[in-house]
C-alpha cells in the first residue's frame, strides 16, 4: 500500500518525513516550519538542514546508548560530513561510533541537503516563509524556488503515474521503487554543479562568493 502525504494524497513520502518518522522525531517537522515561517529571525534552508542532521546525530547516538549530553553532536556532524577536522580524525571517530553499534554509512547517507527541507516544508507541510517586500531579492528568489519546486513535484506525480500504467498494462517490470527529479545549474567559470534549490539560497555560485571574500 502506497503512503500517503501530509494531505491525505497518496504516494511516497519525502525524505525528511520518512527520517523523522524512523528515528521518532517527533515535534521536529513543526519546528522545521516555525523556524522557517516566523516573522522574525527566520532561519535560512541551510542552517535548517544543518539543525535536523544534527538531530539525526543525536537520535543515532541515543538508539546506540551513547550518551548525548557527553557528546558533542554539533562537532560529530562535521566532522562525518567532512567540514571540519582531518581526514585521520573522521576516520578515527568513524570507528568508535561502530564500536559502539552506530551504521555510520547509513547515517551519513541520511543527511539531508536545504533541497529536501524545502520540498519537506513546501510540499509535504503545505508551508511557505513570510511574504517578501516588492523588490526584495530574497523574496524573488524564494518565488522563483517555489515555482520551480512545484513544476519539480509536476514531474514527479506525472512520471510515477505513467510509470504505474505501464506496470498495470504488463510494459514495465520493476520493483518498489521512488522517482526522483533534481535539478541541477552547471556554472560555466568555476565548473561547480548546484542544486536548484541551493544556489537560489545561498545567492550566488562560488565565483562571486569567492570574489567577495566569503
């Protein structure tokens, strides 16, 4: 039986659903949208992401029984996804986490990107950030995701129910399977690949973040 989504339709649910429900988050997904949708310092896609893979740091440390007072889950989470420390040192933490019953490849593969936050809040939530002033730049951009995401969540349903056809007309054999669409911009000067989604929020590629000395 197909899951159903947030409002009852069927079909599967998004990534950051499904990571909630497994490690028992719950409370996460309307807190992910009250930081996302109050009017006063409102936190970016980004920093959210970086907020819930923390969390699901925290939930494998506890299901292993480590305890999560004593660890630092903000400095394990970069160092697992490479942001800080060497590469000794995340290999050496790598270990004591297995040692201790943690699937670090698992866990790491589960880390989300904004991307699927914002299809989590936008699409599954049915939420939207607080509307933007005419000409803000922000506010342009955040329509612009919105419009692309929909057209995104378009290709999806279309491509899954036609995929379903051919299964019941015997034209297609697969098994359980998802559909994923991602949308990519390949910058031509630095040669870096974006999501969507993530270049619209950070605002600018990596040639003129790096011109401007962020």
């Amino acid at each position: 039986m197909a899951d159903s989504n947030a409002d009852g339709s069927p079909g599967p649910k998004p990534k950051v659903a499904r990571l909630i429900e497994k490690y028992g988050l719950e409370g996460v997904g309307t807190d992910l949208e009250a930081r996302w949708t109050r009017d006063e310092n409102r936190e970016s896609l980004r920093s959210l992401a970086d907020w819930f893979n923390e969390r699901l740091v925290r939930a494998a440390l506890s299901d292993a029984g480590i305890d999560t007072i004593a660890e630092d889950t903000s400095h394990l989470y970069d160092l697992l996804r490479g942001e800080t420390g060497s590469r000794g040192e995340r290999t050496q933490v790598e270990r004591r986490l297995e040692r201790a019953g943690v699937d670090v490849e698992t866990l790491t593969e589960e880390f989300v990107s904004y991307g699927a936050i914002r299809s989590y809040l936008t699409g599954y939530r049915d939420a939207s950030p607080p509307a933007a002033d005419d000409g803000d730049a922000d506010g342009d951009r955040e329509n612009v995701a919105r419009t692309i995401e929909g057209l995104r969540q378009r290709t999806v349903s279309v491509t899954e129910g036609n995929l379903e056809r051919l299964r019941e007309t015997d034209r297609l054999e697969v098994g359980p399977h998802r559909v994923l669409v991602d949308v990519q911009v390949l910058c031509e000067a630095c040669g870096k690949q974006y999501d969507v989604a993530d270049l619209l929020e950070s605002g600018a590629c990596d040639c003129f973040a790096s011109a401007s000395g962020e």
